[in-house]
C-alpha cells in the first residue's frame, strides 16, 4: 500500500503503450533503501527476485526471469490479476472480506 501511496507503484507509459500498476526496478530498490526496508543494494535486489521466484511480481512482459536493477518495469501479480491464487488464499481472502465488511 506505501508503494502506491507514494507513487512508486502507478501508470507508466514506453514507447506509445502504457503500463497500468508498475514500479521501476530501479526506483524501488531506491525506495527499499531509502524507507530501511533493505540495508544494502544487493540485498534488496535478492529480496526482489525472492518475490520474482514465488511469482508475487512479474516483468510486465514477462521477458525477464531474473530480477535486475535498471529502467524496467515490473508489477506485483496481485496488481494485475495473474496471482496464482489456491483454495487455501481464496478461503483466506474472503473471509478477510467479510472480516472487513
């Protein structure tokens, strides 16, 4: 939520097509830093492929299987719909629904 509150997460546009709820990799290892989310560069860049590994995030054309720290825009799977979701996380989201209804 912080990363949409603070703009990293949002719309970006290359090469005449846009990118609905995406960072750049760059940016957030930036931003890991800076918030103490990660002591150092390299840590946070494992962090990320951690997330990449267990696809939480994705390239936003799903062209790179190794996280890198440069201009590329990645998006987290739940932001776009494609999290792999199991009857166990279907069950716990909705009763969190309900929960906050």
């Amino acid at each position: 939520l912080r990363l949409h509150e603070e703009k990293v997460i949002k719309d970006r546009r290359y090469h005449l097509r846009t990118y609905p709820n995406c960072f750049v990799a760059k940016e957030l290892i930036d931003w890991l830093l800076d918030h103490k989310d990660a002591a150092e560069r390299d840590m946070a860049i494992k962090l990320m492929q951690k997330l990449l590994d267990h696809s939480v995030i994705h390239h936003v054309c799903d062209e790179h299987k190794e996280f890198k720290d440069a201009k590329l825009f990645y998006r987290f799977r739940k932001d776009d719909g494609t999290f792999p979701l199991d009857s166990e996380v279907k069950v716990f989201t909705r009763g969190q629904r309900i929960y906050e209804k």
